[in-house]
C-alpha cells in the first residue's frame, strides 16, 4: 500500500514534524511504500532521522519566501502560488499512484479534496478546535472572532476529506456536519532505554515553540514564586522562537537567572527528560502534546493547566500528576512545591505515568492508522 504525507517542511524540530517522521518510519519498517512531499524544505536537512527507505519529494514552491511582502502583495502571490501548487501535486500524486493521501494541516490541507488521484483523503488536525480562538490574546476580540469563522470554514474543508482524524475523544462531538471522524491519539516516538531519577534530580523541564500558545511567559512568573523556596532546584526551558528575548528579560526581571536555563532547541530530548524530575506545561492550548506523552514515559510527574484539549487526556489529577485550571498560578505554584517537597510522591506518581503511557506506544497507535487505511481503500471504487 502506497502512504503519502504532504507537509510545508521536515526541517523543523516541531512536534507535528516528530509525529510525521515516527509514523513514516513506523509504516516503511512494516512493509509499506511512504513518500514526504513537502512545499518549502529546499535543501535542508529533516530534523529527525528518516529511514533511507521513505521516498522525499519537495515542490519547491517556498511559501516562506512571501511572509516579508507587503498584505497586499502577499496575499496575490499566494493566490498564483496556491494555483501552481494545486497543479504540481496532482501530478506528483497521480505520479506516485498513492493510495492514501493525508494533509497535516498546512497549505495542501484545501487542495487535497479536490485532487482527482484516485487516492483516498485524510485529514489530521493536531491541534485543539479552539486554537483559532486562543491562538490570540483576550483583548484581541476581531482576532478571535474571525478565529470563530475559520473553525465554521475548518469544518466545512474537514467534511470533503473520506476521513477527518483528530487526537481526543473530548473533541469528537465538538466538530459538527463531519460524517466519517475518527480518533487516533499521537503516539510517542522515544525509545526508551533509561528512566528519569525523578527522586535525586533537581531540574524541572518544559519544552516547545517559544511562541504565545505555549505561555512561557507565565510558567516564568510561576517559578519565580516557587524558586526562592528551593536554590538547589533549577527550571530548564527547552526551544526556540520570537519570545526567546521577552523570556530574557522576564527572567532578568526575577532576578531567577541563576535558577532559569534557555537550552535552545534539541534532537535528543530522552537525555533531557531523563536528567529531569518534574515536567511542567502552561500552555493556553494543546492538541495532545507529545511532550506530556513523552515526560510520563520517562518517569517524569507533570503540573499542567488543564487547557484545551490534550492534558485533560493524559493526566489523571493526583495519579500520574497534576491538572491545574488555566491561569490560576498560585495553585500551580503550590503544586509544584508538593511535589519538589515529596520524592516519594515524585516516583508514585512516575510509575504511574510509565504504566499509562502504554496507551501511547507506536504499535497501539499504528494499529489503528493500519485499520483505518484497509477500511478506506477496501471501500475504494
């Protein structure tokens, strides 16, 4: 069976592009034909390790080359791209004679229903609905409510694919007019071969796009009433992007630099967690985030506001570790104490995340996409 994935790039260290990889990797080792295509990868290397065996195709069509245009401008080169894009993957697809076809969720994702392949279509959306929503700052009301309108448009492209997959059951019976939706939860790409000495260490992690959603600004502020109390115990912040310099400087502001670590970006995040304690998440939204998966495989408890939707998913409050709701920092603040205070509590509520994440495990997951592919081409006219 032939499998493509059409994505902007592999080149990111993104949790979409880690999920992307696993699953590519995962499929071509068990006997399946899987092909990348991908619209602005150029010549850069993927981020993660891709078997030699999963067939790469690039467009070459580069829409990040139009972010520094002008509105105007932007906006009608990205028209006549979109044209040249539509025709560049039809030919491709009928090229590859692909059975499967599966948008991501980036530029492709309102050309793909309308390909005349012969492939069968699916969406993934790796996000929470209300992300269009909470992608912005409450006072940015027009922004939100135009972000109300794209979840509408969201669900009327959702209801053209043969099949819309999305990551919890929370969300199935938010998503209206869709016919054929299915819920595959990601499933974590660590191997594990070590476990995190929860009851020694003394570092605290979080991990992602140094962007709004992920709010680190606040978890900045949250340790910071908590640091003072523990010298010995440091929080590590791991990724990139445009807030790096505002993280800074708000780190600066606490006075907490010498408890506070930016490590940057990293392709090795099992070492990361393994050297951790406790993993920590004040994201406004989630999909279902991998790093939470990944953390409670390792052995690590987690404190996360229970956003929407994925937290509420993976934690069990009080078991594996704690759900706080969003935006009340002092009841975060004084969970994180609990469990800096308890490493008896530190490793229960470890083995518990180990024993869950179970759930997760690339052949549970694969399965269900393994299931999911013989139902829609059975059915193939």
């Amino acid at each position: 069976m032939k499998i493509v994935y059409c994505i902007q790039g592999m080149y990111k260290s993104g949790g979409i592009e880690r999920v992307v990889t696993m699953k590519a990797n995962y499929l071509v080792q068990h006997g399946y034909d899987v092909t990348i295509i991908t619209t602005d990868q150029e010549d850069r290397p993927y981020f993660f390790p891709i078997d030699e065996r999963v067939k790469r195709i690039d467009l070459g069509l580069d829409y990040g080359k139009l972010d520094h245009l002008p509105s105007y401008k932007r906006l009608w080169r990205t028209r006549l791209k979109r044209k040249e894009h539509k025709a560049l993957l039809e030919q491709t697809l009928k090229h590859e004679q692909a059975d499967i076809c599966i948008s991501v969720g980036f530029q492709d994702e309102d050309i793909l229903p309308s390909l005349q392949d012969g492939s069968r279509k699916i969406l993934e959306y790796h996000t929470s609905r209300s992300a269009f929503i909470l992608m912005y700052p409450p006072q940015q009301k027009l922004k939100r409510f135009l972000g109300y309108l794209r979840i509408k448009l969201r669900e009327r492209l959702a209801a053209k694919y043969d099949c819309f997959v999305i990551l919890t059951e929370v969300e199935r019976t938010e998503w209206k007019g869709i016919s054929h939706i299915e819920v595959i939860p990601n499933a974590n790409p660590l191997e594990i071969t070590e476990q995190a000495d929860v009851a020694s260490s003394r570092k605290i992690i979080a991990a992602g796009r140094m962007e709004y959603v992920k709010n680190f600004l606040e978890l900045v502020d949250i340790w910071a009433k908590v640091a003072p109390h523990h010298p010995d115990w440091h929080l590590s912040i791991y990724g990139d992007g445009w807030l790096y310099p505002s993280l800074e400087q708000r780190i600066a502001q606490h006075g907490i630099e010498a408890q506070t670590i930016l490590e940057g970006s990293s392709n090795n995040m099992a070492s990361a967690y393994a050297d951790s304690s406790i993993y920590v998440m004040t994201s406004h939204f989630e999909g279902l985030p991998m790093v939470l998966i990944e953390a409670q495989t390792m052995g690590l408890p987690v404190v996360s506001y229970a956003c929407p939707s994925g937290p509420k998913d993976i934690i069990q409050d009080g078991v594996n570790g704690f759900l706080v709701a969003p935006y009340n920092q002092e009841a975060f603040a004084e969970r994180l104490d609990k469990l800096i205070n308890d490493a008896d509590l530190r490793v229960r509520m470890g083995e518990e995340g180990r024993r869950l994440s179970q759930r997760y495990t690339p052949e549970v997951i694969m399965a269900k996409w393994e299931k999911l592919f013989a139902q829609l081409t059975s059915s193939k006219k």
